[in-house]
C-alpha cells in the first residue's frame, strides 16, 4: 500500500474554515478533495481544494507565497486541468496534501491572507476535473452480474470468466461530463422499433449507473505491464461516476460485440478527487474467495493487496421526480449499496488492463461498473431493482418508476467512515434528464 496515516487525518484537527467543522461536513480539513472551478465572468477553470462550503484558489495561495515549498509545482497549480499536477506523481500529491492542511488549520498563522484565497462554492462552477484522454468501463460487481445475468441467461447467470480477471470494455471518453450536465434523452434503435420500421426512437428505458470512478496518475509505456503492488503509485484519486444507460438500446445492439450507442451518449463525473491519501484510514481487505471459486491470478494479487487492497465506500443514489420538485418534496433515496462488496478492486481492474501491454496515460479513467448490494434492494442501478423492467417502484410522490422519465434528477453520494477516524465525502454527481434530442 502506498499510502498511509498521517497527521493530516487526525480526527481532532480543525480548520479555520468553520464549516468544515460541522458535523456531517463531507470536506473537512482531512479530505481536502481536488477540483477545477471558475467563478464571476471566468471561462477558464482553476485548481481548487475544497474545504468546507469553500474552495481554497490554489493559484492564488501559491502565488501569495502561501503554499512554500511547492514551487517544482508552480505549472500544474496554474494549469486548467489535474492532469499536470498527476502526471507528478505520489510525493508530489502527498506534499500538495500536506501544504494544503497546513494552512486552512486552525494553528495557522496567515489566515487573514489565506482568507483571501477562498471561494464560496455556492458562487463558483465546476469544470470537469481532468482532460480524459481514455475511459475503461469495468463490470466487476458479482451481485450486479448475478441479477442481470438471470434476465438473461438464467441457467448461468455470471459467465466464466468473471470469477478470473475484471470484465471491461473501451467507453466513449468524448461524452464524459462533468456533474451538473443534464442528461438528454438519447436516441437509436430498439429491437421493437426495428421491427415496426421505425428506426431510431427515444430510448424508453433509460437507466443510471452508480460507479467509483479512479483517475490514472502515472501512466506507462506501450508494451510494459504494471505489478499489482505497484498499481497504486499510478493511482492518483477516485470520483462518482454515472454511467448512463439506455437499456433497450443496450438489449438490440449488444451482442456480438458489446456496448455502443446505448452508452457512448453521456458518461457524468463528480467534480470533486478525493486522493488516494484521503483514503488511506478506509482501507480494507480485498475480497475474500471462497473454496469452490477459482484461485485469483499470480498477478492479481498479493499479501498487501489481500490485506489492503479493498476501500470502504458507502454510496447512495436518490431520485427526484418533478412533481416532488413542485410539491416540496425531498429526494427519496433508491439504493446504499457498499463498494467494498465489489468482487475486483479498483488496483486490480488497473493491473489487469495492463497485463497485455496496453498504455494507460495521466488523465485516464477507469470506473468499477455498476456497484450493487448482496440484496436486489441495493442495486446500483434500475433494471436491478425493477427485476428488467417487471416490478415497478412506488414513489413517496405516489408515483410510479421503471425507468427514468423527463424531468427525473438522479443524485450519487459516497461517504467514508471508519471508527476514530472524521467521515469524508465526494460531494455529489447529479443530472436532470431532458426530452429527447430534436
């Protein structure tokens, strides 16, 4: 494991900032998750950490000689993009954590000065973090895999292969946005339409995606592989991902060769990367194999990816409809699945994809696939939990769900906790679905 406890994740620590001391915070003073943010009549982005309801402008710390010591780091902190201060690697980020919490906590000095750096974030707009060169979408819960397989193939619902290395495939990185983009209703063919003549349609059964999300730090060369115990110093720091999904679509294009249009439309992030040093308190033991399962890979494993390989992550995903909208009603919450009860980890999916050789460059993304529960109540996504599109789900509203209609927001939120450790949040990925494109 490359990275561990320090004093940046004392839970006593206390910022200046107020609201990061608030219980429930999601970014106190031992998160501090990297983002890329514009404010007033701004265009282009900066490089921000959030802290509290603010975002502390890094640009403006390092240059009100705030930040010492991270003057190797002068580039990548004025750029518009993480991908620079990435490509630094490990200790690069580490010092950047540690600079950071020196100076929003409550001992420091400068805090009229370092005052002066913040940003609301009620007032500043998030940009998509990272230039994402590449995007791997993996299929790596066995909970997920069971329940669609069943609709499906029902004699063997989960396929050979996905007890011995992570299923994925290459995703679209053109339509990955950032959180806040709504989602238009996309069109193609359905095995119905093509049927009636009538070609491409709106997709009828549009479905979410809960997924974790993990930004490439260090790539590396063609035709070079990456150990599984070095996985992580080419991990820079994980995100919420909405993999949105037309299903009926999905269902007509996908065989023999997979996933196309009915993903390719629109892949949505969380703003906020929380760092891999964020999480060292959350880690956990990779996922156990039982006797009758196949033995894991040489490469796929290790005694420190066995002890630590895992990271405790408890997500939700909340709908809300437009009619709860004009009747003052909450989000109501669908799902609380956990990503430890993943089957492939996330150092796992990176070393297997590349075991053939493959590249993979600063920026990449490669997300977990569709996080769900051991129970059908905790399934990250819909066509799970309406058992394909046969059980609909009653609303508060009084309404009625199979899949997502006009109108809808979907929300994912993710949270760390751990005993004698402050809780640390990603913030949200959010999305309102529109009509369909004209």
């Amino acid at each position: 494991m490359s990275t561990k406890i320090d004093h940046t994740h004392d839970p006593r620590a206390q910022s200046w900032v107020s609201s990061a001391n608030e219980p429930g915070a999601e970014f106190p003073i031992q998160n501090l998750p990297l983002g890329v943010f514009s404010s007033g009549g701004e265009s282009a982005g900066r490089i921000g950490a959030a802290i509290g309801d603010q975002i502390l402008d890094l640009t403006a710390a390092l240059d009100g000689g705030l930040l010492p010591g991270l003057e190797s780091q002068a580039a990548a902190l004025h750029s518009d993009s993480l991908n620079l201060l990435m490509s630094h690697g490990a200790s690069a980020r580490l010092a950047l954590r540690r600079a950071i919490f020196e100076l929003l906590h409550v001992s420091n000095a400068n805090v009229v000065s370092a005052a002066r750096c913040l940003v609301p974030m009620s007032s500043a707009r998030m940009h998509l973090p990272a230039r994402v060169g590449d995007f791997t979408d993996f299929f790596t819960s066995i909970h997920h895999a069971r329940r669609t397989g069943e609709l499906s193939r029902p004699d063997v619902p989960v396929a050979p292969n996905f007890r011995n290395m992570p299923i994925g495939y290459h995703g679209r990185a053109s339509s990955v946005v950032v959180s806040g983009t709504p989602c238009v209703r996309p069109r193609g063919q359905t095995g119905a339409s093509a049927a009636a003549g009538q070609g491409y349609v709106p997709s009828q059964w549009l479905d979410f995606e809960l997924e974790v999300g993990c930004f490439v730090g260090l790539g590396n060369s063609l035709g070079t592989t990456i150990s599984i115990d070095d996985a992580e110093s080419h991990m820079f720091g994980l995100c919420l991902v909405n993999d949105w999904s037309a299903r009926d679509i999905q269902i007509w294009e996908s065989y023999p060769l997979g996933p196309f249009l009915a993903k390719s439309f629109m892949t949505s992030v969380s703003p906020w990367v929380v760092t891999l040093d964020a999480l060292a308190p959350f880690r956990v033991a990779a996922p156990t194999r039982g006797e009758d399962e196949p033995a894991l890979p040489e490469g796929l494993t290790s005694p420190t990816h066995a002890a630590h390989g895992g990271i405790s992550i408890a997500l939700q995903v909340l709908l809300q409809t437009q009619a709860m909208r004009e009747n003052g009603m909450e989000p109501v919450v669908l799902s609380q699945p956990r990503f430890e009860d993943q089957y492939w980890t996330l150092t796992q999916m990176l070393t297997h994809q590349t075991s053939n050789g493959c590249n993979l460059r600063t920026g990449d993304l490669l997300s977990s696939g569709t996080v769900s529960g051991p129970e059908r109540e905790n399934s990250g996504c819909l066509v799970e939990l309406n058992a394909g599109g046969k059980e609909p789900m009653r609303l508060p509203s009084g309404e009625t769900r199979l899949f997502l209609e006009d109108g809808d927001i979907i929300w994912l939120r993710g949270v760390c906790h751990r005993d004698g450790y402050r809780p640390i949040g990603f913030g949200e990925c959010k999305a309102q679905i529109l009509e369909e494109m004209k």
